[in-house]
C-alpha cells in the first residue's frame, strides 16, 4: 500500500506554497573566513533542517554559468520539435480529447513527466549543436565535481567524520569511481497544468545534487513540514540537495527530501542537475564518528543493489526501499 504522504504529494494542490518559508541562501565564500563557524552551522541547519540550501558565491565564474545557459537554451531550441511528437504530450492531447468527448471531471497523468531530458556522463554521447556545448559543458561539470567535494568535506565536518568520509564512501575507499551525471532538463509550457506534473515527486536516490536552475522560470518545490514551498530562482546560485545515500551514512541526521517540479503555461524552465553518487558497486552503511554511540537506523549495502530497487519504485515512498535492500 502507497503510504498516505504519496497519496498527499499526488493529490495535494499542484500551486500550494508558503511566501513566508524560504529555502536558506548561504555565502559559500565566508567559509574561508572569520565567519566560518557560522557558515558552517548554516549549511549543517540547511542539511538536517530543510535538506535543501542554496549556494552563492561558490567560486564557479559567473561567465562560466553564462555560457551554460546559453548553450542549454540553445539545444533545447534545435530540440523543441521533437518534443512535439513525444510521449508525454501525446498521452496529454489523447487525455484532453477524452475529457472533452465525455465532459467528465478531468483526470491527470500520474505517471509521466512534461520534461525534455537528457544525460550528460564522461562516456556517453553528448549533443554536438551548438559547437559550443560540448566544450562549455565539460568546464562547467569539472567545476561542479570540485564544488561537490567541497560540500562533502563540509558535510564531514559538520558529522564529525574525518575528512574524505563520504568521498571515500562512494569509491569504495578509491577502488571505483564515483558516478557523476548531469540532467540537462527543460520544461517546455504546458496547456493544461491541471493534468500533468514537470516532474513528479520523489527524493533523489544518489550522494549531493547540485543544480543550476532558471532564474526566471519558477516550479521547483520541496515538501517541508507537510507543506510545498517554493526553492525561489537566485541569479547564479547552485541550489544543494542531499540524496538517499547521504541520509543512510549520516544515520538520518540528514535527510533526503521530497520536491517536484511544476508545470507552466507561459515559461520554458531550464534546468541542469548534477548527481555526485556513490559508484555502483561501493558499500553503503552508516558513518561512525568518536563520540558515536547511536544505533545504526539504516542497513548496509551495495549501492548497485539500491539503484535496482529505487529505478522501480521512485515515486514511492523511501523507507520500502531500505528495507528491500537490508532483505537483499
């Protein structure tokens, strides 16, 4: 049985936010600083309190982020005709029609997403229009992975785990390497907003998440205290967000959270997620730091085996999942 908050994320209103609550904006730059203490404390209370926070001044050039939205936008103009003839929008005319054949209460599309996406890898296929994407997208992702292994060292410290814990962690202490992804997304405007979600809700199932969103187009939302609110647009912020694999080897401190992305009628949101994750075949398992006496709430196990649990059962609730793989 679904438990209740999925049938609350499905059902809950698609427009519900909370001007008041606002995802915590942190000044990566003053960890170098007297205020250090202080930054640090923000992004343990952006971990354990919220499992999103936003970064500014993170050290990646300004001109760099630039570049990528231009070449992001770019593609998804040259792409913007293909997504005419895909599956989420044929499902959704099919859908309409239907509704206005039989004038009944209109149903939704639960099981798709009104979402352009492909996968940047170091091994895989990468667009070649614009000529420039390639070569701006791989500064870009070389910059990420540094900016994600400088927030886990800060998640280290704020754990009390040595430095170098979760890298270690997702390399099978340097055996493997990490995988490191890029979503390149974009949610083209959308007729019926009533019918169809950008993206449905669920937590991401991997290590830290670091995402370049569009700081004009809204939809992004967490699910906090029961409520969704809004990750406000910040011009040239990487937004953070913790996945399943850093709520297990922080023994539930943090947490991995719930957010969903809406759709809208007159934007066109760009979106550029990047996924620092555990290599398939590392060993996950709560971290211990010396004063840990606290009993281990998660099992241990491969990070392979958990993928092959999340990719069936993502937009469902998490817990089944550490179950399934204590099982395995």
């Amino acid at each position: 049985s679904r438990s209740s908050i999925v049938a609350e994320l499905v059902t809950g209103s698609p427009h519900l936010s909370f001007g008041e609550m606002a995802v915590p904006i942190i000044d990566f730059s003053k960890l170098e600083g007297e205020e250090r203490a202080e930054t640090l404390a923000q992004i343990a209370n952006g971990c354990e309190e919220w499992g999103f926070f936003q970064l500014v001044n993170h050290g990646i050039p300004v001109e760099l982020l630039e570049r990528v939205k231009k070449v992001c936008s770019e593609c998804y103009r040259l792409r913007a005709e293909g997504f005419k003839g895909s599956k989420p929008v044929q499902l959704l005319n099919k859908l309409v029609e239907e509704e206005e054949d039989e004038a009944a209460d209109a149903k939704r599309l639960d099981d798709v997403d009104w979402e352009d996406v492909f996968l940047l890898q170091d091994d895989n296929e990468w667009p070649s229009n614009p000529p420039e994407f390639r070569e701006t997208m791989k500064e870009y992702r070389e910059e990420l992975r540094k900016l994600a292994e400088k927030v886990m060292e800060v998640m280290d410290e704020n754990l009390g785990f040595e430095k170098g814990s979760i890298r270690n962690s997702f390399s099978g202490n340097g055996e493997h390497q990490p995988f490191f992804g890029t979503k390149v997304s974009h949610y083209p405007p959308c007729p019926r907003l009533d019918m169809v979600n950008g993206l449905r809700a669920h937590t991401d199932a991997g290590g830290v998440i670091l995402l370049f969103q569009d700081d004009q187009v809204g939809g992004l939302q967490i699910l906090k205290d029961g409520q969704w609110i809004d990750v406000q647009p910040v011009a040239n912020a990487i937004v953070i967000n913790t996945g399943d694999q850093i709520e297990v080897l922080s023994n539930g401190r943090y947490k991995s959270v719930w957010h969903r992305v809406l759709t809208t009628r007159d934007g066109n949101r760009r979106s550029i997620a990047s996924f620092y994750n555990p290599s398939l075949k590392a060993t996950i398992a709560p971290g211990t730091n010396e004063d840990d006496s606290a009993a281990a709430l998660y099992p241990k196990y491969v990070f392979g085996d958990y993928m092959d649990v999340y990719v069936k059962q993502k937009f469902s609730p998490k817990e089944p999942r550490f179950e399934a793989v204590k099982a395995l």
